[in-house]
C-alpha cells in the first residue's frame, strides 16, 4: 500500500489532480486482461523477430557503418535480409537515405508506375501528404503530371468494402492498388491483415497482374501476422513509427516481390546502381536494435490506445476504435468536435514529454495537409509517432490522432495529462 501512495504521490506531484488520478486508475484497473493478450502478441512477435535475426547469420560486424558510395556494406544487405524474414518476403529495401513514410510510399508507387497507368484505392480517401504525391491535391512533381491517374471507392457507411463498385472500378489501366491500413486523418475503422488479405484476393481474382501495395504505417507488429503474408506485392512504411522501435533516428522500409523492390531500389538511387550503393553511416546498430524493440514497444503503444479509448469513452466522446474494438494499429482517434478541445488535449501530451515539455504546441500550415495542423511530440526523435504524441487537422469533426509511448508507463501519463488539461480549462463537466 505505502508503494502505491508514493507513486500516486509522484503524479500529483507532476500536477495531475487527484480526482483525475483516481478516475484513470479505476480505469485502467479494468483493463488487465487485454493487456496480457497485448503482451502474448508482442512476445509471438519477438520470437519472429529474433528468429529472422539468426536465420540472416546477423552478427557484430554488421553493425559497422560505411561511408561514401557504400559498396559492400553487409550490414545494410543483411538488415534487409532480416526484414525480408520479418516480413516474409523475396526481398526488402531498409534505407535511412528514404526520409518517411510518404517519401517511401512515393519511391513504391513512382517506381512501378509508368504514364497511362492508374492506382486505385478499393477503402476510400488516400492519406493527406499522399494526395500531393499522386495528385489528388495539385502538388509540383505530383504522379499526376507524369500521367499516371488515381481513382478511389468509398467504404460503405458500416466500413465493409465495396465490393461491386471495387469490381466496377478495375478497368485495363489499373496497374496497382494501393490499401491505406490506418486510417490517417478520417474516423473510419483501420484494416485487419485478414480483411486486407480478403480483398487482394478479391482484386487478384478480377486482375492477377495487379500490384498489391499496402500502406502499413502504425499496423506493424498489432498482430501476428502482416499483409506481406496474405498476398500484398509490397508493404511499406516507416521506421520512425513501429517497426524503428523509438531508436531508428530515420529511414523507411519496402518489403515485396523482387520485381517490386529492384524497381524501387532504381528509384531510390539510379538506374544500373540500385541497391548497391547507399552508405550506412553508422545508423545500422540503431535500425537492428530498433527493430528488435520493436514488438515490445508497440505493444506498449497499444496499451496506451486501449487506455485512451476508455477513458474518453467514459467521459462521452466518440472513440475510434471504441474501447471494446479489436486492434489493428496503434492509432486512437477521439472526435471532440470543438477545437479547444483539441488544443487542451496536445497540450497535455507535450506537457507529459521528456523533451520540450514547456512548449504549448500550436496549430501551422504543416507541409503536405489542406488544413492547419496541430502536432504535440516532445521526442528524443523528431516528429517519431512511435514516441508518445498527438496531433490533429483543425477542421471538423476536430478529431484528435493519438498515437506512441516507447512505454506504457509513459503513455499513460500522457493520457492523464491530457484529461489534466482539459479539466483545468473547464471544458468538460464530470
């Protein structure tokens, strides 16, 4: 008991309230059981990440960097290698030269492209920095201006796909679909690997030649198994978000067919270099070990979702996923519907930060979205969504994007803090 007193005490010393502390406590107290099922999937996942590891022979001098072109680097050959296991592919590109998820989708998509082709996204509207790249959104250098079109079908009103208007909509052009797992900036439900790998098969069952490409930011290591797995050609992310572990200072990944990863390879650097240049510089340790991070602290991000869910469902906000969901990323969304709610909310987080917490996060016209946006990440990475942080367009349904925490511990604090802030500006009547 004296134990529990003296860490209540350590939060009210933080300045979370008491009555704050006590209510998210009995919340959390409630949740035991889903956390072991977390912890059951992070430890599946660990295992697979070890085992890929030691069947690529990974070994102390891989974690040597190179300089200039990077010839031979095999540290770089073998962590690709090591994604490939992961992930279950032919081949991978794991690069710190590619700057984030957008920039790695790009490479995917510009790179199996060619004018007169078209993307289709059989779950709606793509991503907001993704419109730019394909033209959605007028956008210099967009694959708009190189020919290539874009088409899109709406998730029904209950979130299931549209089966006959994805049928419709497959035409002679349609070279590649491209499936966004998350849901980005919109409140629709994120995409299990099982509903993703029912519809390639559906697609590959219309048109056999089309590329599978899958947005996988935020959903790696959610479950037991990813959409490389149930037919997708390449999956494709980030490695400041899950797969980075919190220790990738940079990079991206691609894993997919052969084919799919030589032309990205070309994209990235140039044609006849490939993937055989690309010096490491030294990143190689951080990219290995964060990868072997990686299934714990995902696990723990997703503990803090579930908590967020529950304690603002409690209080009477629309939560997606509800508190009750099954999980398939690690993003929580929470539709306040005013923007001072918003504003409380990211300034709780920053508050909850090890870094630049005395900063009161504002809105900006960020680079690459139609709208202001708010971000709240004092990280040890900048800007790493793995890492304890939120952020939100500010525009109706002024929903809020909660997502990290290296630890569980530490994101539930910033959940805490977050509530703290609210009820100190009085916008909530408990």
């Amino acid at each position: 008991m004296q134990q529990i007193n003296t860490i209540k005490q350590y939060y009210l010393d933080l300045g979370i309230d008491e009555r704050v502390y006590d209510f998210c406590q009995k919340i959390e107290n409630g949740l035991r059981d889903r956390f072991i099922e977390i912890d059951q999937i992070a430890e599946q996942n660990q295992v697979k990440v070890i085992k890929a590891m030691q069947e690529a022979h990974f070994a102390e001098e891989h974690l040597n960097g190179t300089t200039g072109y990077g010839y031979n680097d095999s540290g770089r050959e073998t962590i690709e290698k090591i994604y490939s296991n992961v992930f279950r592919t032919e081949d991978a590109l794991v690069r710190q030269q590619i700057t984030c998820g957008t920039h790695a989708l790009y490479i995917a998509l510009s790179a199996n492209l060619r004018p007169g082709d078209e993307i289709l996204s059989p779950v709606g509207k793509v991503y907001d920095t993704l419109e730019g790249v394909i033209g959605v959104r007028e956008q210099k250098g967009s694959l708009a201006e190189f020919g290539i079109t874009f088409r899109k079908v709406d998730l029904l009103s209950d979130g299931s796909f549209n089966y006959d208007a994805i049928r419709e909509n497959i035409n002679e052009h349609t070279k590649l679909i491209e499936i966004q797992r998350s849901k980005g900036y919109d409140v629709r439900p994120t995409l299990s690997v099982k509903q993703i790998g029912e519809l390639i098969s559906f697609v590959k069952s219309i048109k056999p030649d089309v590329i599978c490409m899958v947005d996988n930011c935020y959903g790696e290591f959610v479950e037991t198994i990813e959409p490389s797995e149930v037919g997708a050609d390449m999956v494709v992310g980030s490695l400041i978000k899950n797969p980075g572990g919190g220790l990738a200072p940079i990079g991206g990944y691609i894993c997919g067919t052969k084919k799919c990863i030589e032309n990205c390879a070309y994209r990235l650097t140039s044609p006849g270099l490939g993937k055989e240049v690309g010096a490491s510089l030294g990143v190689t340790r951080n990219i290995a070990q964060g990868l072997f991070m990686a299934p714990t602290v995902s696990a723990a991000a997703l503990k803090g979702a579930i908590f967020a869910a529950n304690i603002y469902e409690r209080l009477g906000f629309k939560t997606v996923p509800s508190s009750s969901e099954s999980r398939h990323d690690i993003i929580q969304a929470v539709e306040f519907g005013k923007p001072e709610l918003i504003q409380a909310f990211c300034e709780g987080i920053q508050a909850a930060a090890p870094v630049d917490s005395f900063v009161t996060p504002v809105p900006w016209a960020m680079p690459g979205y139609d709208s202001e946006v708010i971000m709240a990440a004092g990280t040890f990475v900048s800007g790493a969504s793995i890492e304890l942080s939120a952020d939100a367009p500010m525009k109706p349904p002024y929903a809020v994007y909660f997502q990290g925490g290296l630890t569980y511990q530490h994101a539930k604090f910033g959940i805490m803090m977050s509530l703290q802030k609210i009820v100190e500006k009085g916008l909530i009547v408990w």
